[in-house]
C-alpha cells in the first residue's frame, strides 16, 4: 500500500504478479552498497533524451528528488500526476497511457 495514493486501488496491484515482491537481499544491496551512491553530476553531461515522471504523492522517489533529476539534466521536462503514489499505471492508468504515446510521439 505504500506505493499508492488511492488505497483502493491496492487489490488491482495485488492482481499484478510482480508487484510489491522484491527480495530482501535486494533491499540490504541498496542499504548498504548504494548509500554514498551520487551520480547528480553525472545528469548533468548525459547526451540521452529523458523524461521524468512521477506521482505528486510518491512515497518510494518523493517529488522532490524527481525535480532535482529534471533541473540537473538539459532540456528533460517534468510531468507531475496529481493525487498519485508511485504505482501510475494502476491509479491513473488511462492518464498514464495517454501520457506515454504521447511521450513516445515526440521522441
């Protein structure tokens, strides 16, 4: 439930086989091998065409942190999803849909 705004949509994430399932070895690698992990500066020199998004309630990559990313890097927009967690695809996924196409046809 962590990863959703709408708590009602938690039984529509339950249906998704891989979802919420991550190892806890996964998590102990990320606590310990990643926690001086800082690649900001690195943002600032990729050549790659990036689009952030996120959930303006995202409780995994508050928002916040996904401004940072947008700002640090050249020419990447930001789209912000109102009144959403981390799971967009399940909580908004007809606006999230749209959202990709339309992505993709820019690209």
């Amino acid at each position: 439930m962590m990863s959703l705004y709408r708590k009602n949509a938690y039984y529509e994430l339950l249906i998704r086989k891989e979802s919420g399932r991550m190892l806890m070895c996964k998590i102990d690698y990320y606590k310990s091998e990643l926690k001086d992990y800082d690649f900001r500066k690195e943002l600032e020199k990729t050549p790659v065409k990036t689009y952030v998004y996120c959930g303006s309630h995202d409780a995994q990559c508050p928002h916040g942190f996904r401004e940072e990313v947008a700002d640090l890097m050249r020419n990447c927009p930001l789209a912000t999803f109102k009144f959403n967690n981390h799971s967009l695809d399940i909580e908004k996924k007809e606006n999230f849909k749209a959202f990709l196409e339309l992505t993709i046809s820019y690209a």
